[in-house]
C-alpha cells in the first residue's frame, strides 16, 4: 500500500525463470509447432487428471468444438447448457449448426441445475454441456447420474477448474469429455491453449484426427504450440501449490466478510475441492450505484468486477440479422422446444436475478496473500457492507 492509499495488487500469470528456460528450450530445438513437448505434456496431464487420454489444442473453444463434432452432433440436435458462462461454452453448438437449450442454474455453485436439466430433456438432446464457474465445481455427480440415466454424453466445461475435486475424484472425469483452458488468465497459464480428456479410446481418435486435418469427415487446425506445451509442463509443476494459496486467500476473505449480511463469499461445499480461479461474491439487495461503487474499488487497485451477462440474451442468439449459415433453431425440419421461441425471452429466473448485478468476482491469485486480501476486504466492506 502506498500513501494514497492503493494497493499494487501482484499480475497474473507469473512468469520467472524456469519458464524462460522451457521457451528457450523449444527456440532451441526449432520446432515450433505441435511435437514432443506437446506430447509430454499431454502425458502429464493426463496422469494429473487421473484420466486415460489428453489432446493439447489451440485453446478451449477448440476443444468444446471437437468435443461435439467427435460426438456427431449436427442439424437439429439440441444441447443442453449453461446461460451462466463465457460464450465458448454455447456458441460451439452454432459451430455445428446444433441448438442451444439454455437451462437455468441453482444458487450453490451458479452450475447447471439437475432438476431443472430434467425438465430440458427431449428425444433430441444429444449432450449436455456442463460449466464449472470460477473454480467451483457444479452439482456434478447428480447431473452425470441424470446423463447416464438418460444414455445421453455429458462434455465436462472445465476451463476455470484445474486441479478440483468432488469426492476426492477431480473435475474432468464425471463426463465422456472434459475441456480446460489453458488462456493467460487461467490458473494454469501458457498464454493461450486448451486440453481436452476424456476415457473413451474411440473419442480420444475421433479428437486426435478432427484437430489435425486427419480425418475423412471435416477437420481442423487445431494443434497446440511446442511454446504452450512447454510453459504447460511448467504450469502443471506449480498447479497445485498456486491453488492452495487461491484457497488460502479465498478462506480469510470469506472470515473478513462473514460479518456482513449482504455480503456473501462463496467458498466449495462439503466434500469439494474449489480451486478459485476468481472468488464469488454475492449480493444482497440492490445498488442503484453499484457501478460506480466497483470502480472506486478498482481504482484502489482492487481485481474486483461485475461478472457476465446472461448467454441467452447475447447476440450470437438474438441477432439483427439472420447470418449466412442461417439460424439451426428456424430450419424448416425442425420442430423441437425452441421452436418459434427467442432465447432473449426464456424463463430462467435464477439466472436473471443474480448474474446481472448480484454477483462479482474477486482475483485472488498468488503472490497475493494476507495484505492484499485484507486491504480488499475492509476496502468491500466501506464500499458494500451495511
């Protein structure tokens, strides 16, 4: 903290030097692209996950990509969704010309809700897409049950949860596939990338041929840089010692603030291991001002924002102009649940009421610790609490 009382809060990613020995490393060998270090990290992935196959691509959206073009899903296919995430997580169903049914979130994890995806279900839905937000694993083990029970593949949405549990088994492993980001601000950095996994041999082959123009069907460039796999081997050595400080620094803001009643930090549920790629935090009541309360705050330095706006009512789902591959939900053949309807328009009342002015997400990542947390908290409390 300085004299006009503001915080230099540390940057994320921290890159030192055994990160500038992996990219010299690969400058090097002069390969740039996808080759051996891509595989080592693969294979590093792979057992840290704890899961048979591992595919390094370009980034995430590549991998929700694959992810439903390996599982053949096209023209009048429905998937079921999030509202509530960044708009990869969605927008790579119009990627295969498929249908968006956005299902509303419960008010735990701001995952999908299990019984609300039961309600969404019909003869043609043919995958459910499921978000970890932030780092805090969903309602997972209830919504895989309701996959398996309806024989229907369920693709696991990662990107903010390297290293979470749910009954000691870690986030990527409840799905026939999961996708993690690997982009700059996530907890595991190479500045820009993805890996996908998943158990299933014949998928792991489907993926490994559509990311690399190896396969009869339409494929891809979708490969992974010798630099990201480099960085990755890096970024996994230090996962799990980053998470524990996230965690550390997630538990004494939510001791700081549990005083305030319309205040409420979000920490993971029994039996879970949330790893905080941003701490959640919840409001209560409304601010007519609450913008102007978050810049002041972001003015003392803080890492502090309102998080995203609902998916359904983005363009990409509402938009001014039909696009030239056309919209999937007004193909003359189909005739499923969101036929004749508009997405800006859907009933999802959880996800209305909180994620566009009650939740705000809080960067917590290391070398931040005991100071900044602190000077974040009381600052919170002046500019929130009651």
């Amino acid at each position: 903290m300085n004299a006009n009382n503001c915080i230099q809060w540390p940057s994320w990613p921290m890159y030192g030097e055994d990160e500038y020995a992996a990219v010299e490393r690969v400058i090097k060998s002069n390969q740039l692209f996808a080759d051996l270090e891509v595989r080592k990290f693969e294979e590093q992935y792979s057992r840290y996950l704890g899961c048979k196959f591992a595919l390094g691509l370009g980034n995430a959206t590549q991998g929700l990509h694959l992810a439903l073009a390996a599982l053949d899903i096209g023209v009048g296919d429905e998937v079921i969704v999030t509202p509530y995430s960044w708009i990869s997580s969605a927008s790579c169903i119009l990627m295969q010309n498929a249908i968006p049914v956005f299902c509303d979130i419960e008010k735990e994890s701001f995952g999908l809700d299990p019984q609300e995806i039961e309600k969404k279900i019909t003869k043609r839905t043919k995958a459910i897409i499921v978000v970890h937000m932030f780092g805090y694993p969903s309602k997972i083990q209830e919504i895989a049950d309701i996959a398996r029970k309806h024989e229907i593949p369920l693709i696991e949405d990662a990107s903010h949860t390297h290293g979470a549990t749910v009954g000691g088994v870690s986030i990527g492993n409840f799905g026939a596939i999961s996708v993690f980001s690997l982009h700059q601000r996530k907890t595991l950095s190479v500045g820009d990338g993805g890996i996908v996994c998943t158990n299933q041999e014949y998928i792991y082959n489907k993926i490994r041929k559509l990311r690399s123009f190896g396969d009869d069907q339409l494929s891809y460039n979708y490969r992974m840089t010798e630099f990201a796999g480099a960085l990755g081997q890096v970024g996994l050595s230090k996962l799990n010692q980053h998470n524990k400080i996230r965690q550390r620094n997630a538990a004494q803001l939510a001791e700081l603030l549990a005083d305030q009643k319309n205040i409420k930090v979000l920490i993971g549920r029994h039996d879970e291991e949330a790893v905080y790629y941003a701490v959640l935090i919840e409001l209560e009541g409304n601010f007519a001002d609450l913008e102007l309360r978050i810049s002041n705050l972001q003015s003392l330095g803080i890492p502090i924002r309102k998080t995203w706006e609902p998916l359904h009512i983005h363009p990409h789902f509402n938009p001014m102009k039909v696009p030239g591959r056309g919209l999937p939900w007004q193909h003359l053949e189909y005739d499923g649940q969101m036929k004749g309807k508009n997405y800006s328009e859907l009933d999802l009342p959880i996800t209305n009421e909180f994620c566009p002015n009650k939740l705000l997400e809080l960067y917590v990542h290391p070398p931040a610790g005991v100071s900044e947390i602190t000077f974040a908290a009381k600052n919170i409390k002046l500019a929130l609490g009651i």
